[in-house]
C-alpha cells in the first residue's frame, strides 16, 4: 500500500509489507490503479493468444471465400496496453471502426489502415484488389461497403466463442482521426490483438482492441476448472444419543411367520380350535418396533411372563 505524495517531492513516505514507515525516491514509487488489478497473468494471456490463432486460421479462409482471393491472416502479437498509450500510436490518417460485443460490456475498435480497407473495397466491386499506393480517407460509399468486411471479421471472432449465448458484433460508427476517439478513460487497460495480413506479396497490419471490461468474462471463460475436491471417506462413528428421547414410548410387536390360512378357515375358527404351528417357524420371532422389523427372536419366558430373546439383527 503506497501513500500519496506530491509530485515533486523528492522522497515520498510508504507503508511497507511489514508494517513500517519508510522514506523513498519518488521515481521508485509506481501508480497502480486497483480497479484493474492484475488485470492478466502471463498463463492467461497466454490462453488468449491460443484461442486467437485459431481464430486467425478461420478468418484467414472466410476471408479467402468472401473475396475469392489468396490472403494470408497470421497473428503477429498480442500484448496490453492503456487506452492513452495506444491511442497516441495510431497513426492519421486511420479507419477505426467502433463495435460493441453484445452482450459484452465496453465499445471496441477495430483499426485498419486505409490501404488495406481500400483494397477490401476494391474487390469487393469486381477489381484485382491491389493495394493503393497512398493511404487516404474513405468516401461515404467506401464506409459502407468496407462495413460488409469488418462484420464477417467480428462475426467469425463472435464464433470462436461458444461458450457466450448470442454473441454477436454491432456497428457503431467509425472515426478517420485518432484524436477524436473517447471510447474509454485514458488509464483503461486494453488487450491489443496485431494481425498481419498478406494480399498479393504486399502485407499490411490491423488491430482488434477490446477493454477490461469486455476482456475480463472472456478470461474466466479460458481459466481451467479447479479440481473436485474427493469427498472424505465415511468414518464408521457410533451415532450418539440424544437424551431428549429418553421418554419418548415406541410400540413394540413379537409376531411368527410361516402360518398361512384361507379365508373361509378363519370364518369358521371357534374358540377352543387348536392351529398347529411349524417348529421351525415358531422359534422364530420377528420383532417389531413400530412397524419397522428390526430383529429375530426365539420366544421364552422370563419371570413367568412371555418374552422374547434377540437373536439377529435385521439389516436396514
């Protein structure tokens, strides 16, 4: 955690790891700003670059179909950079074309030197598309059909995303002037994707840049899933007894099995009529607490009253 300070001062005060005050040069004191905190690990913006060449693949043969042209699309580089700091490098004249990913949040842009957006245009018109010798602003007409490339580029990035339901990129106006772009706050980290493409031997470089905000789902998307934790093996503990029950009267049955009788023999049973039992059958007793049979039992007496003696215990 760092203190504030103001700029020029020579020394600033910071609070250390440990808890301590401590006086140090002010150029060793680095700005952070916490809302982007971490904003991407190398193992993540490593997964990036991953889904993005296969992307480049795709685009690179959607493009060849669409123009009926050889073209060649390779991703050169992807890095992070602030809003600020990648405006100032785009060079004027430029064709920046803003798009929103819905249902991603934040505005986009994709740069595309005039040269290359003219030469889409030009074939996509019937020409040879060669490459223009001077880059210079697109016409109302040109915009428009140029806009037919840039949605099959942002439509075929929308599918290789499967994991986001109706991703889909929307037009939202273009910019010839790096200088009147305000799509973001200055201090807006930025992922830049640089790809270079190849028409007829002449090769020229655009860029895909996306903001935190539409970035961050996207990388929650590439994290691999943590690992299930095992569940602890059951420990065989004897279920401890409450108390509370101690009062609580459950009925208890003795009952034999094995007897059976037709219908019309009961009806016309009479007191005195004797039944003969099965031996085997009377000496055992199923017990019963409630109506759930939990044990087997011999019959017997105990203080001159019937009783029954457990024998088994019925598995539940």
């Amino acid at each position: 955690m760092e203190e504030t300070a103001p700029t020029d001062a020579a020394e600033v005060m910071i609070l250390t790891s440990r808890g301590q005050r401590e006086s140090r040069p002010a150029s060793a004191v680095r700005a952070h700003d916490f809302r982007q905190s971490g904003f991407l690990a190398a193992s993540e913006l490593r997964r990036i670059r991953q889904r993005h060449e296969q992307f480049t693949r795709s685009l690179a043969a959607r493009l060849a179909i669409f123009l009926r042209l050889e073209i060649s699309v390779q991703l050169s580089k992807v890095y992070i950079e602030t809003y600020q700091k990648f405006i100032e490098t785009i060079p004027n004249p430029s064709f920046t074309t803003l798009f929103k990913a819905d249902p991603l949040k934040g505005a986009c842009l994709l740069v595309v030197p005039p040269r290359l957006a003219l030469t889409l245009v030009d074939r996509l018109l019937g020409g040879p598309g060669e490459m223009p010798a001077d880059n210079r602003d697109l016409t109302e007409i040109e915009v428009a059909i140029s806009d037919q490339s840039a949605l099959l580029i942002l439509g075929e990035w929308c599918n290789h995303w499967p994991e986001i339901r109706d991703l889909h990129a929307t037009l939202i106006g273009h910019e010839n002037n790096s200088k009147f772009l305000q799509t973001s706050p200055p201090d807006t980290s930025m992922l830049i994707l640089n790809l270079q493409t190849t028409i007829a031997e002449q090769v020229e470089h655009f860029q895909i840049i996306f903001p935190y905000a539409t970035v961050e789902p996207l990388v929650r998307l590439l994290n691999p899933a943590l690992p299930e934790e095992e569940a602890a093996p059951l420990r065989n503990a004897q279920p401890r007894w409450s108390p509370e029950f101690d009062e609580v009267k459950v009925p208890v049955t003795a009952e034999w099995q094995g007897l059976k009788m037709s219908a019309g023999d009961i009806m016309r049973l009479k007191a005195g009529d004797l039944i003969g039992l099965d031996p085997a059958c009377a000496a055992q007793v199923l017990v019963r607490f409630g109506n759930v049979p939990k044990f087997f039992g011999r019959p017997g007496t105990s203080d001159a009253k019937w009783a029954v003696q457990l024998t088994a215990t019925i598995p539940t």
